[in-house]
C-alpha cells in the first residue's frame, strides 16, 4: 500500500476519515494530535510543553514534532503504508517527512485533500466541543487555529500540487461520509493498481 497524507483545515473529518480507511485498507494510522493528547495524558515531559502550544490553538516547534513523528513511525509494523493525520503541517514538516520516507526507501504516496466551508467547520468543532470536550474546541481557541491554518499549513497545498500527489475531496460534492469515502476510495484503488 502507498503511504497516505490526509489534510484539511481543523474539523476537516481527518481522523473521522483515517479510521474509515485504516479500517478498509488495514494501514497504519499516525495522528499527531492524538499522539500529543496521549502525552498530555500520561503526564510526560512532552505533554507539558505540548499543553502550552495545543492550548493556545498554535503549533508545537517543527524541530520538536518532526522529531516525534520520526519515532512514531518507527514504532509501526512495516510493509502496511500509513496514513499521516495531522502531519505535515508546514513547509519544513512535508520537506522532513519526504527526506525521512526516502532513507527509509519509500514515499509520501497520495495527498487527500479534505475542502470544507469555514462556516461548516466552525459548526463541527463547536459540536465536537459539547461531546468530546477536548481543550482547545472553544470559540476562541478554534479562531486561532483557523488563523494559523491559513497562514502556516494551507501554503501546503500548493507544496503538494508541485509534488504531483494532490488529491482533493469537497465536501459540496462529496456531503455524506459514504459518498466521501468512496470517491477516496476510489483514488486509493487506483494509485495501488
Ligand atoms: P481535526 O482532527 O478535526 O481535523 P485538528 O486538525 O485541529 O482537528 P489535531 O490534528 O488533533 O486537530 O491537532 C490538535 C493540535 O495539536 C494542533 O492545534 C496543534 O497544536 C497540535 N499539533 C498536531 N499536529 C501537529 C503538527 N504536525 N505540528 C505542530 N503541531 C501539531
Ligand atoms: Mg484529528
């Protein structure tokens, strides 16, 4: 299986739609957000300076997650392909992550662009907000991390675009997670062929 990047703006359904295709495929799954919410909750060092940036709806250090998502990587059972949720986030995140897949002889693969309205987003977290409960789902927080969304991440579609491997899934085309999943899949079948 070829490596995935799922991508999309905060509340894009990255983990809603990593679960559905880990569960098709049987790959790996990385999402950062998890690994630095699990650090949180162990009460690691790493999850105390995480605390402060996730907090404030901002990013951790490159150098720091880079890092991170190198052993994260390592600690997967080969030969399945992994879907990256989460990662890249910035420029010197997707240069990392290429130089990192090529020492281990392998490849970004495809890029999965999730496109939803901002006016969609901000209802799904604020939902998500009232069932999850996690820390940095309030008006305020999701704000800021729109704001460094579209100044520090979004520059990536482009990156992407260059790299030949983008992909993108609107959800005015695609509105249910069925019709979604299976125009994905549909990408993901055909890359494997
Ligand atoms: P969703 O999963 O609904 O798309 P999201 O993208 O906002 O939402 P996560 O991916 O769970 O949420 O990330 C939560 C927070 O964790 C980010 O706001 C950021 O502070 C931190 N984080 C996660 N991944 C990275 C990363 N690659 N680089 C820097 N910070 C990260
Ligand atoms: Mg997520």
């Amino acid at each position: 299986m070829k490596n995935i990047i799922i991508f999309g703006a905060p509340g894009s359904g990255k983990g809603t739609y990593s679960a559905k295709i880990v569960e098709k495929y049987g790959m790996g799954h990385i999402s950062t957000g998890d690994v630095l919410r699990g650090e949180i909750k162990n009460g690691t060092e790493l999850g105390k300076i995480a605390k402060g940036y996730i907090d404030n709806g901002q990013l951790i250090p490159d150098e720091l997650m880079i890092d991170i998502l190198a052993k994260t990587y390592d600690a997967q059972p080969a030969g399945k392909g992994v879907i990256f949720d989460g990662f890249p986030r910035t420029i010197a995140q997707a240069e990392a992550l290429k130089k990192m897949l090529a020492e281990r002889n392998t490849e970004m693969g495809i890029m999965v662009e999730l496109d939803v309205d901002a006016d969609i987003l901000m209802k799904r977290l604020l939902n998500r907000a009232i069932e999850q409960g996690r820390a940095d789902d309030n008006e305020e927080t999701i704000k800021k991390r729109f704001e460094v969304y579209r100044t520090q991440t979004a520059p990536l579609i482009e990156w992407f675009e260059k790299e030949g491997i983008r992909h993108t899934f609107s959800a005015k085309q695609y509105p249910g997670i069925d019709d979604m999943i299976n125009a994905i899949s549909a990408v993901i079948d055909a890359e494997n062929k």
